[in-house]
C-alpha cells in the first residue's frame, strides 16, 4: 500500500506541476492534498482546477488548510476594502478572484483524512494539528508538546503548514511534516512531498524534494497580475521563495501594528524588511530593487 501526501502549495503551478508528475511516476494507491492549495501565490485558481480535476479523475482527496480559510474571509462583508487593513490582504481578494466560483466547493472540503492498514495501524493527514489548522509542528517543537498536537494518537501522523519538513517518532507514532510544496522555508526551495508505504506490518516514510521550474514561477508572478494586484506583501512573498525563508513573519512581528496606526505606510514597511543584510541579495526585478 503506498500513500503519497503534499501539502501548502500557495498557488505556485509549476511546482505543483512538477510533483504531481513525480506522484504519478510513483503511482501510489492514495494521494491526499493536505491544504493550503490557493493564496500567497500568483496561481491559486489553476492549481486548484487541476487538483479538483484529479479529484474527479483519480479520487485524490483534498483537504482545507488556513489559507482556504482565509480566502473564504475575504468575503465576508465586515472585511475592510481600503485602507492599510485592506492593504494586509490585497494578496487574497487576488486568490479570490481567481477561485470565487467555486467557493462553495471549498467550504466543503474536510480538515482530517484517515485509512486504516490491514492490521488497524492507523494514517492520518490534518493540515496542522488536531487542535487547529493553525497549530504547526516544527522542528523544534518538543514530544509533549506534539502529544498534546496528534491527539488521540495514531500510528502515523502526517502534517504541513510549516513549510518546514521534519520525521520523528514519539512514543508509538510516527510524525512526518512534510513540507511544502510550494513555498519552503527550510533554505531548501525546492517543492516537498511525502510518500508513505504500508508493508509487512508497517509504515515506513520519506519527504521526497523535486527541482521545478523557478524561472516560470517568477513569470507567473508577473503575468498573472500579482505583483502589481496582490500589494506590497506580494513583493515579499516573491523574496520568500528565492530565500526558501520566511518573511512575513518577521514583517508582522516588527511593522504590522505601526502600519495599522498610520506611522508608516505597507509599502514603506515592506521595503524595510526587503532592506534587511540578510534579504538584499534576494531583492531585484521582477520584484522592487532596493
């Protein structure tokens, strides 16, 4: 029995591309897409198609992560349409856009999916954890802490969210974070997958990492309308990737409170950050150049 899982691939088509045909050269007997299909990516609304298409073709399942959830938000009529809060979000209302006629699909997709081995050793995939589609599993998250995450525990655990992968075993299950398919942050920017095998009375797992094209990536930034469409955060989101690092993070955490208070623009703050020693020599078209 072979299970293959990925997960987070925020848009990015070619290296959804990329990974679906190393799946179908594997050929596994399930494949499950753990979330995070659409947003912080210039094509959510084609990775989404292709994947309901494999849905419908392949039986390939597909579950919600936070970003679906986010997106879905933007539609909520109490959601700001100007200004700096507006501003934040300029990089899902694009998602939406590109997704809005099938967003009822979206709310429909489930957050867990289970199978169950011929002797019971039970795999289960979340976006996160089991407490929230939030709630990552990093790799310096600590045993209790991820007791309390994959409980009631199953034989394996599979997760995403990160974007940083990681294997461990606690206790009697095995946890596997298995990275991101589109927008790694382990200085590792190619796209990762898990592939699970179920054999002789046990699973055994491997984060697999595929090269794809980066040089169309950054096209699609730009010709879909994302850089220009989806705000300033977009600029940053386009470094991430070169990077294979988070940055949003750190924006929120140094200038997402001043920019709410009117003491600098989002432009401003993002140029701040792109500014950054460590960032710099990822900056440059088709992005800002600092």
């Amino acid at each position: 029995m072979k299970v293959a899982a990925l997960s987070d691939i925020h848009g990015n088509l070619p290296a959804l591309q990329a990974v679906m045909a190393h799946i179908d050269y594997w050929s596994p007997d399930v494949v499950v897409v753990g979330g995070d299909i659409i947003n912080r990516g210039p094509m959510s609304g084609k990775c989404l198609d292709l994947l309901i298409d494999r849905r419908q073709r392949d039986g390939w399942h597909l579950l919600r992560g936070n970003h679906e959830e986010f997106v879905l938000d933007c539609e909520n009529p109490h959601q700001p349409r100007t200004g700096p809060a507006y501003e934040m979000r300029q990089f899902a209302h694009f998602a939406l856009r590109q997704v809005d006629d099938k967003v009822d699909m979206i709310k429909a997709l489930p957050d867990i999916y289970e199978y169950l081995a011929p002797d019971s050793q039970l795999l289960r995939v979340v976006h996160a954890s089991m407490r929230s589609n939030r709630d990552g599993i990093y790799p310096m998250t600590g045993d209790n802490e991820i007791r309390r995450q994959i409980a009631p525990a199953p034989a394996v655990f599979v997760t995403g969210h990160t974007h940083r992968p990681l294997m461990r075993q606690v206790d009697d299950t095995l946890v596997v974070n298995i990275g991101s398919v589109g927008s790694s942050f382990d200085d590792d920017r190619r796209a990762g997958y898990g592939q699970f095998v179920w054999q002789n009375g046990q699973w055994a797992a491997e984060i697999v990492r595929i090269d794809y094209d980066f040089c169309q990536l950054e096209e699609d930034y730009v010709r879909s309308g994302f850089l220009v469409e989806g705000g300033p955060l977009a600029q940053l989101m386009l470094v991430e990737l070169r990077k294979a690092r988070g940055l949003i993070h750190r924006w929120a955490s140094q200038y997402e409170a001043p920019v709410l208070e009117g003491f600098l623009s989002l432009e401003e703050s993002v140029r701040l950050v792109l500014g950054e020693e460590d960032v710099r020599p990822f900056t440059g078209p088709p992005g800002w150049t600092i």
